[in-house]
C-alpha cells in the first residue's frame, strides 16, 4: 500500500520502518534486506529477474514476424510488461526501507506502469478486430496516447494518496488509519479484471466466429487461468506461505511465474492466428 503512515498507526513488525517488511502492519512479512538476518524477498526477486530475460526473448521473436497482424501492438504490450517486472522487483523485494520517499515513488510509477500495462491488453483485442490497420498512426496514435493518460493516472493517484499532493481526486485515507483508497482499488483491482475479461471476450469472438478455429482458443483459455491462478496467489497463497516459510518468502513469487507463463501463452496465442512472412506470390521481391 502507497500509504505514507504516521508512526501511530504502525504496530508490531511495522513499528520500526528501518526494518519493516512491504505493506502497513501485515500478518506477516519479510523483513528488509539485511535486518535480521533477511536476504529480502529473494524468491521473487529470481522469479522477476528470470521473467525479464524470458520476456526480452518473447519481445525478439515477436519483432521478428514482420507479416504478423498486430505485431507493433503486442510488442509494446510485452515492453511495458517488461517494464514491471524490475518495478515489481524493487518495490515488493523488501530492498528500501517502508515509507520513504524512494519507495513511495517507485511504487507510484509501478502502479502507473500496471495500468498502461492493461490499457495495452485491450488495445490489442481491438486492433485484432482490424477496425484500423495495425502498425499505421491511426492504430498506433491512440495506443500510445492513452498509454500516457493511463501512466500518468495511475501515478498521480498513487502520489496523491500516499502523499496527499491535492487531496482532491486520490485523496488520503481518512480516518489516516484506514490506509485505504477506492481510486487505487479500482486502478489495481478492478480495471485489470475488467480489461482482462473485455480482451478474452473479443479475442474467444474473433477466434471462434471470424476465424472459425478451435485450437488458439486452448492457448487463449490456458493464459487466462494463468492469469486468474496469479491472482489467487497474490491475495490467498502470501499470507500461507510466509507463515509456513518464517518470513522467508511468500506468494509473490508464484504470482510472478504465473503472470509471466500468462504472457508466454499469450504470445504463442497470437502466434498461432498470425502468418510469420508475407506469401512471396502475393508480394514478390
């Protein structure tokens, strides 16, 4: 939570913020780096160092089918996935001390990069519609436009609760204690659910009516289940596991694997409704 506490409404592992896991005053946590013997969210720390080279690759072989329909489109969605993962990195490792300015910042731009991340996913089902050509400034223009808007959202939210710049449309929690906020909930939350179930939507539409297959659909199903099982290990397996690790690690590991098997399947997905070249019968060089 992006929350800038006061000293008040922190308790138990919280009450120091030297030493303070991620998060306000949670069941568990894993301590900061080297307090107490802590090596920081080390299993997540791998899962997001491994995830960046895999997704580099996805990003190459991706550029490389030039013919392929939306390949610009999806190649801006793998970048800006790439771009979370050494947010995620940082903010979730337990590497820099809870409250401070550089946390609070770091956590602002990744919560601004998740919600251009999901902009991008549903800018892909419509550019898969081919209601604009893709690649070309009328595809690309609005992509990127609302890339920015959705960044930019996404941090000035996060700043303005944690911080209270305004207070006018974040807003800090009140009463303090509550460490809550309905405008994160829905950019966190909400908005990836919506956005992610708008894309399976169109995409099971195009594959089953305008296309008329059976088999991308395997892989369409089989990512978003990924998707869905990182989330639950997100809210449901962190706490579990921390318990039963001592503090050593949690879920957010298995929550990075899944999201990024989500990913992998998710370009074997477009792969397999998209040519690789142009027919040299049809384009002659």
């Amino acid at each position: 939570m992006l929350q800038r506490a006061s000293p008040t409404t922190l308790t138990g592992v919280s009450a120091s913020p030297a030493s303070a896991p991620v998060g306000v005053n949670p069941v568990c946590g894993i301590p900061r780096l080297n307090h107490d013997g802590s090596i920081g969210n080390v299993a997540n720390i791998a899962a997001c160092g491994v995830s960046f080279f895999f997704v580099a690759f996805l990003i190459f072989m991706c550029d490389r089918r030039k013919a392929a329909v939306g390949r610009v489109e999806l190649r801006s969605f793998l970048t800006l996935y790439l771009i979370t993962l050494p947010l995620q990195l940082i903010t979730n490792g337990a590497l820099l001390e809870q409250g401070s300015t550089a946390l609070v910042v770091l956590t602002a731009i990744h919560v601004g990069a998740v919600v251009a991340l999901f902009w991008a996913l549903l800018a892909n089902a419509i550019v898969a519609t081919q209601i604009v050509e893709d690649g070309t400034w009328a595809s690309m223009a609005p992509f990127y436009i609302f890339s920015v808007i959705c960044f930019a959202i996404g941090i000035y939210f996060s700043l303005d609760t944690a911080l209270g710049i305004s207070g006018v449309i974040g807003g800090v929690s009140s009463p303090p204690d509550a460490l809550r906020s309905i405008s994160l909930f829905v950019l966190t939350s909400i908005w990836p659910g919506v956005t992610a179930i708008a894309y399976f939507v169109i995409m099971t539409y195009i594959v089953l009516r305008v296309l008329n297959e059976t088999r991308p659909m395997w892989y369409y199903t089989l990512s978003a289940v990924l998707f869905v099982l990182s989330q639950l290990a997100w809210f449901l397996l962190g706490r579990v596991i921390c318990k039963g690790s001592n503090g050593k690690v949690d879920g957010s590991f298995i929550a990075t694997i899944f999201e990024t098997a989500a990913v992998g399947v998710l370009y074997l997905a477009w792969k397999s409704i998209t040519e690789d070249s142009w027919d040299d019968d049809y384009y002659p060089s």
